[in-house]
C-alpha cells in the first residue's frame, strides 16, 4: 500500500489491511493454525454433532439442496443426450483428453501439464512458480510465475464438472478415478497457504465451488473414498476461513469481492455441519446484497465497463438467487430488481449473430463450465435468466436452450423454456446513459445492423480492467459482425501485448499523434485516464444520432480535444464525425478493426469488402494506411485481423468524416462545396441523399430519383432545440 493511498485510507481500511497483515504475518511464522491441515481429531471437532463417517452422511442426507438438476439425475442425463447429443459426444470426448492429460483452457487448447501433473507449472512461457507462502509470491511478475490466469484456470477445477457430466453420461469409472486421484495429487502439490494456487482469494472461491459440484457428480462413486473426501472437506474449510480472512475489501472490490462472497455462501449453505457454517453464509449474503448498489449503475451497467466482467457478475446473482431459493432462504427484492437490470443490459448489447462485444477486459473464465459455445456468446444466461423470471424477450434473444439451463434448473426448468413464448424485446435502440453504452439497431432480425457505442466513464477504482476505448463502437451490418472490439489476449503473460491489446490503437476509435486516450502503467493501473461523457442522445423510429467527447488528448504539450458524433439512418448506413481541435500541428489516426472474416481492398477513399459488401468512405484530407493488427476471440489466444487507418495530418483543427455503408449498392458519395460546414451528396438506389453539417447542426435529406426531384425524407438536428423527421 503506497503512501497515497495510506493518506486517503479510512479507519476500517486500515484496520482490514493490518488485520489481514498479521494473519499472513502470522501464518509465514507458524504460528497460525490455518497454516496446516486440521488432525481428524481437530476435524471432528469442528462440526455441530459428531460425523462418524463424512462421506456416508454426506451420500445419505436429505438437506441441504444444490441445484435442480441433481434432484433427478437420470431424468437430467436422458434429458441431456436427447436434446444435446452431439454435444453429449462432444463432452464425453473433453473427458477423454482431461484423461489422457489435454486440457483445453481459456484460449488455449492441448495444454499439458506433466504426468503427474504440476499445479505450479505454466505451459505458455515453461515458467513454474516456487512454494513459498502466497503473501511472499510475486505472481504479477511473468518471470516468477509466467502467465498466472493459465495456472489458475487450471486449478479452479471447473474441468471437475467435464468428468462429472461424463461420468453421469456412461457410468464409467475411469472418469471417477481420474477425478479422485487428481484431487489427492492436488492436495500433496499444495500445502495450505503456499504456492500460487492460494495468492488469490478469488480463486479459492472458484475452487471450493467446483468442488462442490464436483462432490455432487461424484458422491455415490466406489472410487471416491471417505479418507479422500474427508481430507477435502479439511481443505474447504479452510478455504473458507481463508476466504473471511482476505476478503478482497479493499484490494479488488469488484467482481474478487463479490465471488469470494458466493464462495463463502455456497461453503456455508452447502456444510451446514460445521459450526461456523452459518458465519460463512450470512458474510457471504450480506456482502453479496451490500454490493449491489455499488457494482451494478442504475441503469444495469457493471461499475467497470467491462462486457465479460458483466456477464460474470450476472451469473454470480443468478446462482445466488438459485441456491437462495432451493433451500427456501429469502432474499430482498432488490436482488431480483438488480439482477434483471444486468440482464436487460446484456440482452440489448447482444449483436444480431448472438455474441457480445468484449468492451473492456475478458479474462476468458466461467464461474461453472456447463455448456459449449464461444466465449463471447453470453446467451445461456439470457436462456437461464428467460425461464428464472418468465420473459419471452430474453428466450427471444437467448435462441435455444443452451446446456447450462438443464444443469442450473433441472428438467422442469427445460420444460418451462419450451412452453415460453418468444418475443421481440420492447426496444430497438437503447441508451444505457450512467454506464455510457448505446445500442443502435434497426430491428431484432438476424440480418439487422447494429452499433454498440461507448462514450463512459474509462472505470472505476483504479481502472483495472478498463481499456483506452474512449468513442470507441463495435458494428454490425445485415446481421454480420464486421467492426470488433480485439479483446484482451493476455493479463501478465506478454507485457508489449497487454498494453497494445487496451489501447485506443486497438480499438474503432481516434489516436492523436500515435498516443492513446489513456495510458496504462502497469497491467491493472494507468498513468493518465481519459474523462469520456455523451453529450447528447435521439433515438427516433427513422434514426438515432449520439455525440460524446474526451479529455484524454488534453495532456499533450499542445492540448487536443476530441469529440465523435454519429447518425444512424435505419436500414440504411451510418454517418460518423470525428472532430479534434488544437493550435498547433498534429497527425489523427481514425481506426476500423475488421473481424478476421473480412478480405477488405482500398479503392481510393473507400475501405470494401467484397464478401459482405460493407464499405468505409472517409473525408478529411487524408489516406487510408492498412495496419496488421490482433483479434483475441479468447483469454490466452490470439490471431491475425486487418485494420485501416484513415490518417489526417492537420493543423488547428481537423473533421473526419466516414460513410459506413452496410451493404454493396455502388454507393457513390461525393463531397460538394458548402457555404459553411461540410456537404456531401450520397447517391444510391434508394434515391439521393443530401447531407450538410454546420458544427453541432446536422440536416440530411432523401431525394427522389430523376426525372423529378423531390424531397422525400428529412431529418433535422439543430444545435438547440427538439430534432425533427419529416416524410413526404
């Protein structure tokens, strides 16, 4: 903790931190006794009444319940393989690999961790971190410990639930037995408290939750024995004391909080046997509702304007209300209330082919691996969320029922998402103004287009998984992603990738004299942050238009100011205005990341892409330069895309204006003189279209075709005042 931050800190932060000081302090020495195992003797006083054997009344009790799906596991299975059987196949065939010692995680596939496997050892790079107390453990450092989010991927433990489910599916016992001989083998590799795999508590979360699926899958296997069930359970508990002895307060208050959070109410929930169950749970609930207000905006945006990092946190909400309501522990409505939120954002961010924008961070994780699809498909929570509180719209967009809704709410739950009726959501476009998102659309076809804008605030707290998207959009024309967000690729693997990875470079925005809005210092912390806000928003049934500006060129030793504008015409194509002021001489960068699919060619001033037919005309005195660049389409994982730079050399000020035309029309558009501002005369087949912009002041008009012109189309955006459309 840096000076600065001892100088702001409260009371109870110091308190926390020194407390969480000591006990690590403590636990190096020691002197602690949740530095080891607990003796069976020192075990069996740690439960309510005595337990003769763990794993017997485990297998026997009634009480306490987990998810719906293992009510009725046959029912669940044949459920499964009717619905999903390529999928069933699939699986089974994952399970497989995990046997033979393949794992496929995050973006990374075939990844071999030695036979027996090393917990501590990171494939990417051949680093293999050391065995010393966690609090010791330098893992942000990629020569220490490599790329630590593979290593943890691995030790969550989440390819347990893989096993289960094809140990459900064939009643084969080698997955049993790889399951249990894994988790003794983690258990020798890993003493309490050392070694990477206990430097975040978040992670000790994510494990103790999978093993609790994991218990379920396998608790009536011969294979899984009461010695290695009972020395499991002396780890869960202490997981959970670790988890309420650093809790990440106040060193990643976000989603760290708040899972840490679900891990010590699913322990507590789950084991009510042991006597400080209760503790756990109601810490955990209590934290989870605290939190609500402070992560989830008013208008349903995750605090950290990251897409993945908002996903998670809905998912987090949903198993909480899930487990919540299987064993009849009420919750306030304000849970509900919040959690539609979230899932009202994720439902219109959601493009036409069913994937979502990675605005922000993606560390490429799951909070329980239940299904297969692509990591920016987020619409098994849509499908889940459609059936927990009875909305056609998020089936509508959600389209099938994915895996994930079988194992969450069992066959019943299926059940209900069959007999749901689908509907269009209420809305086509849809500002989310406290997050600064808005959606653009022209319908809820799978051909629609669709433009996601962000003009918010760069994050929150010290921005970590924040990117330097100021203005940045991400677009799709008939249906067809063609403008992407490139992702994240790495954490602390690859330092010149983490940084180019969140910069303005990378994204469908402007840098000014190749320096980013924002400036990163480190792989979780920035330099200079840029201040973003949206200036103004109409959305009408014929257009939509949106303006945002930034401060993040203001820095520089001669300032610039940045502010983008655009107008959507419905069914028809976009119009975007990058205007920068300054005093003195400066280069502008106006970037297009196009999805790896495309094959676009430069014909004068327009970008074409001949296989979908979209096409990017730009004016401003300027060129169109190709860049190589990068699309991670998963955490660890990255690969080729093309990007086009219209680049403008300029003076004083400079007005870029490109022409986002989605489909092949011979779009001519021409540039005519203007008594004032900028004029542009755009003929296509729909008829001639005539655009002039006076400063704030756009018009544009739809003219009929020859012999006779006629105006057929208007829409006014004055300066001040209400926009009007009018059609003849």
């Amino acid at each position: 903790m840096n000076l600065r931050r001892l100088k702001d800190a409260t009371i109870d932060e110091l308190r926390v931190r020194a407390a969480q000081r000591i006990a690590a302090f403590s636990e190096r020495r020691g002197w602690s006794t949740l530095a080891k195992l607990p003796t069976d003797e020192e075990f069996a006083s740690l439960f309510t009444a005595p337990i003769p054997d763990l794993l017997e009344h485990f297998r026997s009790r009634s009480e306490p319940n987990f998810f719906s799906s293992f009510n009725s596991p046959a029912q669940t299975v044949d459920a499964f393989r009717s619905r999903w059987p390529d999928v069933a196949e699939r699986l089974i065939e994952k399970a497989n690999r995990i046997c033979e010692g393949k794992f496929d995680l995050l973006g990374c596939t075939n990844l071999s961790f030695g036979d027996p496997i090393d917990w501590h050892f990171e494939p990417c790079t051949g680093k293999r971190s050391p065995l010393v107390h966690w609090s010791k453990l330098d893992y942000l450092n990629a020569n220490v410990a490599g790329d630590k989010r593979i290593v943890w991927e691995l030790n969550r433990h989440q390819y347990f639930l893989t096993l289960g489910q094809a140990y459900w599916m064939t009643g084969d016992e080698r997955y049993a037995r790889v399951f249990t001989s894994h988790f003794q083998s983690w258990m020798d590799a890993n003493p309490p408290k050392l070694g990477v795999n206990w430097t975040s508590s978040l992670e000790v979360a994510f494990r103790s939750m999978a093993w609790l699926w994991a218990f379920n899958f396998f608790k009536s296997s011969p294979s899984l024995s009461s010695e290695t069930f009972t020395n499991v359970c002396k780890f869960l508990y202490l997981n959970a004391r670790h988890l309420e002895s650093y809790l990440s307060t106040y060193f990643s208050p976000n989603t760290h909080l708040t899972g840490e959070a679900l891990g010590l109410f699913f322990i507590g929930t789950m084991f009510p046997e042991f006597e400080e169950a209760q503790r756990w749970q109601d810490l955990g609930r209590r934290i989870l509702i605290e939190q609500l207000p402070v992560q989830v905006k008013p208008d349903g945006v995750y605090f950290e304007h990251a897409t993945y990092y908002h996903r998670y946190t809905t998912d987090f909400y949903i198993h909480f209300m899930l487990l919540s309501r299987a064993n009849n522990l009420p919750l306030p409505r304000d849970v509900q209330d919040s959690l539609v939120l979230l899932l009202d954002h994720l439902m219109y961010i959601t493009r036409p082919d069913g994937t979502t924008p990675f605005f922000g961070d993606d560390d490429g994780g799951r909070l329980a691996k239940l299904e297969v699809r692509a990591a920016n498909d987020f619409r098994g929570t849509l499908g889940v969320a459609s059936v927990l509180f009875s909305r056609g719209d998020y089936k509508f967009v959600a389209g099938d029922a994915a895996e994930e809704l079988l194992w969450l709410l069992g066959v019943e739950g299926l059940r209900q998402f069959d007999s749901t009726t689908p509907h269009e959501p209420k809305e086509l476009s849809r500002p989310f103004r406290h997050g600064g998102y808005f959606v653009m659309r022209d319908g809820w076809k799978r051909d629609s287009n669709y433009l996601l804008f962000d003009c918010g605030p760069h994050g929150v707290l010290n921005c970590g998984h924040a990117h330097a998207d100021a203005l940045s959009f991400a677009l799709a024309a008939n249906g067809q992603t063609i403008l992407i967000d490139p992702g994240t690729c790495t954490y602390t693997g690859w330092k010149e990738l983490r940084n180019w990875f969140r910069s303005s470079q990378a994204h469908n925005t402007v840098s000014v004299d190749n320096e980013s809005s924002s400036v990163p210092n480190g792989a979780f912390t920035w330099k200079t942050i840029a201040n973003c806000s949206a200036v103004s928003w109409i959305s009408r049934k014929r257009f939509d238009f949106v303006s945002g500006e930034h401060d993040g060129f203001v820095r520089l030793d001669d300032p610039v100011t940045t502010n983008r504008s655009i107008l959507f015409l419905k069914q028809e194509y976009w119009i975007v205005r990058d205007c920068l002021t300054s005093s003195g001489g400066h280069r502008a960068d106006v970037r297009f990341h196009l999805a790896p699919t495309a094959s676009p060619v430069v014909e004068g001033n327009v970008v074409h892409d001949p296989n979908t037919g979209f096409s990017i005309h730009s004016f401003g005195d300027g060129q169109w330069i190709k860049e190589d660049s990068w699309f991670s389409q998963s955490y660890g994982q990255k690969q080729k895309a093309d990007a086009y730079v219209f680049r403008v050399n300029f003076t004083g000020e400079a007005e870029i204006i490109s022409f986002l035309m989605p489909s092949s029309g011979d779009w001519q558009i021409t540039p005519i003189k203007a008594r004032e501002g900028s004029a542009f005369i755009i003929d296509g087949a729909n008829g001639q279209d005539l655009v002039i912009i006076r400063g704030e002041e756009w018009e544009w008009l739809r003219l009929s075709h020859e012999p006779i012109r006629k105006v057929r189309e208007v829409v006014v955006l004055p300066r001040q005042g209400e926009a009007s459309y009018l059609k003849f």
